[in-house]
C-alpha cells in the first residue's frame, strides 16, 4: 500500500492543527469559565475544522471521524479518524504532554498515525510496514527483559473502573513502581515509541484516542493491543495496552490476572 499521498495530506493536516492550538496554549483566558469559551475548546474546534475543510477539499470520498464534529461517512472503506486536543486537562494545566491525533483506517484497521505535539514541535509518524519517526528520524522502542524492571504509565487512576483499576494495579505490582509515571495522555505512547517507557496500560479510550498510536507504536517495534491481547481496530473495546518490547506479552497478561491461567 503506497501511502506517499496519505503522509503528504497528514503533515498539511498536524500543521493546520499545530497553527490554531499554539495561540491558544497558557493564553489565560480560562479563568472565566465562559460555558464554551474556555482556550481547550476554542483551540479544539478551530483546529478540527481546518483538518475536516483540508479533508473535505481533498479526499472527499473518505469518512471522517472527529472528536469534536461527529461522523461523515465516506464510500471508499478509508476513514480519517481525529482528536484535535488529546489530553485537554493537560493542556489547560499549560503542560505539553497533549497532542493532536490523526490516523488513516482502511477497513477500520489503522494503516497510518501521527502524534503531533504542537508547542515542543515533535510529531511522531507511524506507517503499516515502515519505520516510526520523530521529525523525520527512525525512534525504536526499548528491550525489556523483564517485568519487574518495566516503566509503566497510565493517565490516571480516576479513569479506571474499580474493577479496571484493580487490574491495573496488579499489573502495577508486577512492574518497577519507581518508575512509574501517572499522567501524559498520548504523550506516553510517544515516549514509548522512542524507548523511554515499557508499558501504557488503558481503559475507557474511544477510537479517536487510540487510533493512531497503533502506527507509531508498530513501526517503532513495539505492540499495541486489548487487555486480551487481541489487535486494536474500529470495534475495539477501549481497553487498551501499548508494550515497548513484544516478548513481555505474556507476562503482562499473566499479570493483569491473564486469560492464560496462572503460573504459581
């Protein structure tokens, strides 16, 4: 699958995002609390809507899934799928640890994403079969021999089910808890993808939130998949687990309470 076109459309669409959201990034005006003026929201729109205008101008066959806009379908099995703003309490807390998302699915598989965080300028690309890069340099996950020696990271306990958090922490137990980061949103599975993390571990996400991070994470070496190691695509559950080194996979399924049976 060439996707030369597709990459060349996804910088226009991360630089059209970068350009609305840097303005509006620690730009003070969130103290009013106006019910739909804060600076994520505005920031949020503005740059959904020039993604969708540059879609609509030039793929306009393909679907488009957006967080902020809903979904137009398409009627050529491609749909672009985006979050303008991953990581909106990041953002008004004036922290660069969230980004723009875009991914390209075909048949709801993601072939193509891109983790752009606007005010560091770094954007991670990831495409099926090619190596990830940052800025257009290869980035590969690391080796993680084993478990207990694992950096884990999750944007936070409260996004957890009970039950959900219950397993999160056992698998918690099992890494190095030393190391373990709290926060970050889809900065995390970037910093995966470079070999600065061994695991993110995730529920709740809706397609926009995942999407592209299959890509990034792939192409850098590592695995993406649900808490039952299964392949993420436009039907997944939500629950959602990004490894550095694929070998781990079965310890960190083992250790989430596994559907493997447990090897006391």
């Amino acid at each position: 699958m060439n996707l030369a076109a597709e990459i060349a459309l996804a910088h226009r669409l991360a630089d059209a995002a970068r350009a609305t959201i840097v303005p509006h990034f620690r730009s003070g005006l969130d103290h009013e609390r106006k019910a739909d003026a804060t600076p994520v929201t505005l920031a949020d729109r503005a740059a959904e809507e020039a993604m969708r205008k540059l879609l609509t101008a030039e793929v306009p066959q393909d679907g488009v899934a957006g967080e902020e806009f809903g979904t137009t379908e398409g009627r050529s099995g491609r749909q672009w799928v985006l979050d303008p703003i991953d990581g909106t309490t990041a953002f008004l807390a004036g922290r660069a640890t969230f980004g723009t998302l875009i991914a390209l699915l075909v048949d709801g598989f993601p072939v193509l994403g891109v983790i752009d965080q606007p005010v560091l300028g770094e954007r991670w690309l990831g495409v099926a079969g090619e190596p990830t890069t940052l800025n257009g340099q290869p980035v590969v996950t690391r080796a993680c021999p084993e478990l207990s020696h694992a950096a884990l990271a999750t944007t936070g306990p409260h996004y957890f089910t009970q039950d959900q958090g219950d397993v999160f922490m056992t698998l918690a137990q099992a890494t190095d808890h030393r190391r373990m980061i709290m926060g970050g949103d889809c900065y995390n599975y970037a910093m995966l993808a470079s070999g600065h993390l061994d695991i993110v571990c995730e529920a709740g996400l809706k397609l926009h939130d995942f999407a592209a991070l299959v890509p990034v994470v792939e192409g850098a070496g590592g695995m993406m998949c649900d808490w039952n190691g299964e392949p993420l695509h436009a039907a997944s559950d939500g629950h959602v687990l990004a490894l550095g080194d694929p070998a781990r996979l079965d310890d960190v399924l083992e250790a989430m309470g596994g559907h493997h049976g447990h090897a006391h």
